[in-house]
C-alpha cells in the first residue's frame, strides 16, 4: 500500500487523556470545529479508543447523547443526520484495499459530510491531505494520549481547543 499524503507541518498537539470521560470530552470539544468536507482520519492500534472517540463525537454532532452507534466493523460505513451536516462513519479494518471505498459512497462522503475514518492508512493515496490526523495511543489500563495534527487549515481550528 502506498504512503498517504501527510498533513502540513503544522505542530501536533498532544492532549493527556486519563479516562474514557476525558476521551468523551475530547470529542465534544472537537465537535464544534468540524463541518461538512472536513475529513477526521482516526489513528490508533487496535483498542486505543478510536470507536469510543467517534461514538462521543457523533452523539455531539447528531445532539443526541443516546444515538445508537453501532461500530461500522462489518457494514463499513454509518451516516447520521447532524445539524451541521450528514456525518459518515468509516472503519476500515476490513478493507481490502482502497478501490473499495468507491463503491462505500467516499466521494459523496468527502462532498457533503463530515467524516470520520478508523483505520485511515488503509485508504492509501485516497486519503486526502488536507485532513486533520488524531492517533490515539494507550498510556496505561484506563489513559490514552491524544496526537493531533491537520493540513492547511486546521491549525488556527485547533488553537480553538486549547481555549
């Protein structure tokens, strides 16, 4: 698989994450700063928090802080109706390769939604530059760090969470 493009060289911010609360919070911060053609590619080993993170952040967005959100482990893909636009939900676990995602509807996604990827590096040259990059890394049983990192753009959104 090829190496994705890499977001500009804007400084990574690095958030300590204790609990799953704190992974929650994280999510409805970032939520106000997303909008539809934003792309969040969600980075992480496996059990790092990357479904709980997308979780709090689509019950954020939808305002329904009881939505079921299923993991798209085995459709692929979920979209929910938001007030600041549709939102898709990619896991990418499965994938075989990136010509797949044609057939998920990703250039409908990248036009009209908000959308989230788990497994972003399966996506390969389709993964746009312009995103902003979360990797979530355990730091302990129950603490995880948060590294984010965006293209053009994203910086002055980010400044936003340190407010």
């Amino acid at each position: 698989m090829s190496t994705p493009p890499a977001p500009s060289s804007d400084p990574v911010r690095r958030i300590a994450l204790p609990d799953q609360e704190a992974t929650e919070r994280l999510a409805a911060a970032l939520a106000p700063l997303l909008r539809p053609g934003d792309v969040l590619a969600l980075g992480g080993d496996l059990g790092a928090g990357k479904t709980t993170l997308a979780r709090a952040l689509i019950r954020t967005l939808t305002a329904a802080p009881e939505e079921e959100v299923p993991s798209p482990t085995f459709t692929l893909v979920q979209s929910y109706d938001a007030p600041a636009g549709p939102v898709w939900h990619f896991d990418l676990y499965r994938l075989s390769g990136p010509e797949e995602m044609l057939e998920l509807g990703w250039d409908e996604a990248l036009a009209t939604a908000i959308v989230l990827v788990e497994w972003p590096d399966r996506l390969g040259r389709l993964l746009p530059a312009g995103r902003l990059d979360l990797t979530l890394t355990a730091t302990g049983p129950e603490s995880r760090e948060a590294a984010l990192g965006g293209g053009a753009g994203w910086a002055a959104r980010l400044d936003e969470l340190a407010r």
